[in-house]
C-alpha cells in the first residue's frame, strides 16, 4: 500500500504544504486564535510540523529521530485548545492542502485523520 507520504509527493510536497499552512496561520485573520499560540519566529513551529508529518504520513521519522515519541497532547495541553481553536487549525489545514494541489481522494483522507488528531488536543469545553 502506498504511504500518504509518497502520495502527497515526499518530501519536498511536505514541506511545502507545512510552509503553506504557515503562511496562511501568519497571514489571514481567520487563523489568529491559533497563530497567537505560536512564537512570533514561526521557524521552529515550521520545522517540528514537518518533521512531524514526515513520519505522521509514512514518510522517514524524523521527529521521533530527534526528540522520541510526539506525545501530541501532553505538549499541547500548555495551551488552550477548544472547538475555536481546532476548527481554525483544520480549515487552515484544509486551505494549505487546497493550495498546494494535493488530490481530493488524499485530501479527504487525510481531513479525516487530522481531525481526528486536533480533536483529541482538544482541553476546553468550547
């Protein structure tokens, strides 16, 4: 079976697709709930997204390479994360992956699993 990594198209269409997420987070007032977590260098955010999703998607580990196991939602509990927040996360998601031209069978795929995952940062009621 074909990893999503090789279907988004490795690992320069991740990137890309991390720079693009970012790009709109920093840039479109719809996403401002969500950038305000972030550091105003959004260089190391970019880079721990990519490394993430690197092997989040099949692709070579190179998170867990360098800092072991994710543990998602222990790092994000510092944060609070409602509804908002995950809806903003997603849709900027969804516009990156729009923009980036990834086909709309792993668009779907993929919307599915990264909602299922930034539901689960979730730590506010709303």
């Amino acid at each position: 079976m074909e990893t999503h990594y090789n279907r988004i198209g490795g690992d320069e269409m991740v990137r890309k697709l991390v720079d693009r997420f970012y790009d709109l987070m920093d840039e479109d007032p719809d996403y401002y709930g969500i950038r305000k977590l972030h550091p105003q260098d959004l260089s190391e955010s970019r880079n721990k997204l990519y490394w993430f999703l690197s092997g989040w998607t099949g692709g070579p580990p190179l998170y867990t390479d360098r800092f072991g196991h994710p543990f998602l939602r222990r790092r994000h509990l510092p944060f609070a994360i409602g509804e908002s927040e995950r809806d903003q996360w997603m849709n900027c998601m969804k516009r990156a992956m729009n923009d980036v031209g990834l086909d709309e069978n792993l668009k779907a795929e993929l919307d599915a699993a990264f909602f299922k995952t930034a539901d689960f940062m979730r730590n506010q009621e709303s």
